[in-house]
C-alpha cells in the first residue's frame, strides 16, 4: 500500500538545516536537522501536513532528520483500521488493565517533572535529557502552537505515566511518554500506544504517529512490532511488513 503525499510544505513557512550535533540513537555518527520556520505561523493545519511529510515536534520547533550521508531515520505510523495486537501486546493490555487515563491541557506538575526525572535517571542516564532542568522541562514538553493535550496515567491513584500527544485531522501524533521505571515487569510503554490506538478508533482517525524508527537502533524495536505499518520512503507512505522491519516481539 502506498499513499503519495500531494502537497509540498506550506508555502509561508521557511525551512533551514542545523549545524551537525551528536546523533542520538546511532553512536559515532552525527546528525542535522531540517527545521520549520516561523513558529507562530505553523497553526494545526500546516502542521498536520508537515508531520505527513516526515517532520516532528518538540515544543514550538518542527523539525525533521536532514543529515548529510544517512537516512536511517524513518517516519512511520500504524494503520489503524488493520492493527491488530498480537500476543505480548494482549498480555500487556490485560497485565496493565487497571490504568485510567486522564485527558488535560498542557500545563506543569512538580509530580510530572519528579516523575519525569526518575524516568530519565533510569531509561536514559547520561542521555542528552539526563539532568533536564526545570525550565528545559517546560520548554520541551509544556510548548505548543498546536492542538496538544497531556495524558495522565494512574494505578490505584498512583501516578504511573504522563504521555504528550498532538491531536491532528487525520491522526494522533506522540511527543513524548516518561513513566514509573521502578515498578518490576511492567510494560506501560507498550499499553501506552495500544491505548493511543484505541482513542484513534474512538475519534474515527485513520493514524497513529509514531515517529522516527531506526533498524539499527535497538532502542526503536518495539515500534516495529505494532502491524501492519508504514513508513515515508521517498516521499511515499509504503506498507512494511515485519521481515522488511526487522521486527520480534518485544516490549517496553
């Protein structure tokens, strides 16, 4: 299945390439960005067809994987209508059934950020996230021109996950999702997307988003085991299939 993308980027907005800073996901390398500019001119619409054009958020930038002799990075998105969990991810469903979520507007918890702080300590020490402050914290998560709601996660009125998404026209796009590192066997990564895709059932949306999928990062597995899938190749939405990914059924 292919879907060809029509339109170029909105014709208002400026586009320019960063400096090379150090590739977060492939070791040795280094990478650049793409970014979309200005900010406050990229309203839901424009940003709905960048984000089908490959690009991503992260507080008011837009930005996409622009470097100079890799393209390891790959947009990808779960088609809703035929996803269908598979055994692990079923499991995990029912292990984490006692999670309600709650849907907010952006806005700052010191519990978010203490939550957000032990996530980064354990998933990601030493990572470029590891030692955020509180302003960084803000600025990546809590800043928005677009439509962004915060997503809380409680067990047994324990604050368990926090997960930004942005709400498009034909998707749910995730920024970002930190949750408790210490609770043992949990999986909440995991329910976290199968709860994404069934808020896609629920509001009729043909997509969920997940972002950049690297098959030589190990750390991006788990988004090849959500099928079918596909992926912006040249410009073409392509279908892939899990001996094309790579894939095996892990968890997070």
């Amino acid at each position: 299945m292919i879907s060809r993308l029509n339109n170029p980027p909105p014709s208002r907005l400026e586009f320019y390439t960063t400096a090379s800073y150090p590739c977060s996901y492939l070791s040795e390398r280094v990478a650049r960005s793409e970014v979309a500019t200005p900010a406050h001119l990229i309203d839901m619409g424009a940003y709905a067809e960048l984000v089908q054009l490959g690009f991503r958020r992260s507080g008011s930038i837009i930005y996409r994987p622009n470097c100079d002799h890799c393209r390891a990075c790959v947009s990808v998105r779960i088609i809703i209508d035929e996803f269908a969990p598979n055994r692990n991810q079923r499991r995990t469903w029912k292990r984490h059934h006692q999670l309600t979520a709650t849907r907010h507007e952006l806005h700052y918890n010191p519990h978010h950020y203490e939550l957000y702080r032990r996530y980064q300590e354990h998933r990601h020490c030493g990572g470029d996230m590891d030692g955020d402050s509180d302003e960084q914290y803000r600025h990546f998560l809590l800043q928005s021109n677009v439509n962004s709601k915060l997503v809380e996660f409680h067990e047994n009125y324990q604050l368990r996950m926090v997960s930004i998404i942005d709400e498009l026209p034909d998707g749910i796009s995730p920024v970002y999702t930190f949750f408790d590192p210490d609770v043992e066997g949990a999986s909440f990564g995991t329910h976290n997307i199968l709860w994404q895709v069934q808020q896609c059932r629920e509001l009729g949306l043909p997509y969920l988003y997940l972002g950049y999928w690297i098959k030589q990062s190990r750390k991006m597995d788990y988004k090849a085991n959500f099928q079918p899938i596909q992926a912006l190749i040249d410009g073409q939405w392509r279908r892939l299939d899990g001996s094309l990914l790579g894939c095996s059924e892990s968890s997070i």
